[in-house]
C-alpha cells in the first residue's frame, strides 16, 4: 500500500535555467513531451528560466536529458528526478495529472499557481530554494 502523499508511478523534477527565450529550443522540448508523454511547464521569456516535469520515471529522465544536450546557461537540476510527493489533499491523482504535453506561462505566479493546482507547492517551493531547510542554523 502506498504512502499518503506519495503518487505512485509518477515521477517529477525541477530545472532552473537563466532564461528560456529559444523558441526552436522551446519547439524541441515540446516535442520531447509529446515523445516522452510527459507533463512539461515551462516559465518562459524573462529570467528565472523554469522547468517542471512530471510523468513515468523513464519519460521523466529521458526529457531531463533532452534539456541537457540543449545547453542551456546556467542550467540547474534542482530538483532530481524521484517520486512525486504530492500533499496530504490528493484527490483525484490519476486523473488529473496525466495530462502530457508542453505548456508555458510567462510569470511564475501562474507557475506557483499550477504547482499548487497539482499539489507539489511545497516541494516546488523548497526544491527553488523560497523556504529554509529546517537544519540551518
């Protein structure tokens, strides 16, 4: 049985990148997701460049590669691929974050609103470094 908050099967991870301005860049990503049938949101035009994916864990790392050999600058795994952990108030996983595909959105308030639709808010949140680890001192 699995673990509350833990989806499984469903992988995900976190890119940050200076920025995301390519558009031939942008159209291979897009087509990685559709290949990779992955859930892809991209924070697009001005800095910080953002990469979220979510989908099988082969899918998943596949188009995390895909975006290395891209090359681009200042490119951070910020959050490996692993296990999604969802929140505790999941109630539909396996309907509502099987949709694949690409996706942008120009500010990372709508971002930060899509993390939350998808209920991994406070992983995005500390894998981007916005809260502190709990060890610090």
């Amino acid at each position: 049985m699995p673990l509350p908050g833990i989806s499984v099967g469903r992988w995900n991870a976190l890119i940050r990148t200076h920025h995301i301005t390519s558009r031939k860049k942008v159209a291979k990503l897009r087509q990685a997701a559709a290949t990779e049938d992955v859930y892809a949101l991209l924070h697009s035009g001005r800095p910080p460049g953002i990469m979220y994916v979510e989908g099988t864990q082969a899918g998943v790392e596949s188009w995390v590669a895909t975006v290395q050999r891209l090359r681009y600058k200042d490119f951070q795994l910020a959050s490996r691929p692993s296990v999604v952990e969802r929140g505790a108030n999941v109630v539909d996983e396996d309907g509502n974050h099987r949709q694949p595909g690409l996706f942008e959105v120009s500010a990372v308030k709508d971002f930060a609103a899509d993390m939350e639709k998808r209920q991994v808010y406070a992983w995005w949140r500390k894998a981007m470094g916005f809260t502190g680890s709990e060890d610090r001192l």
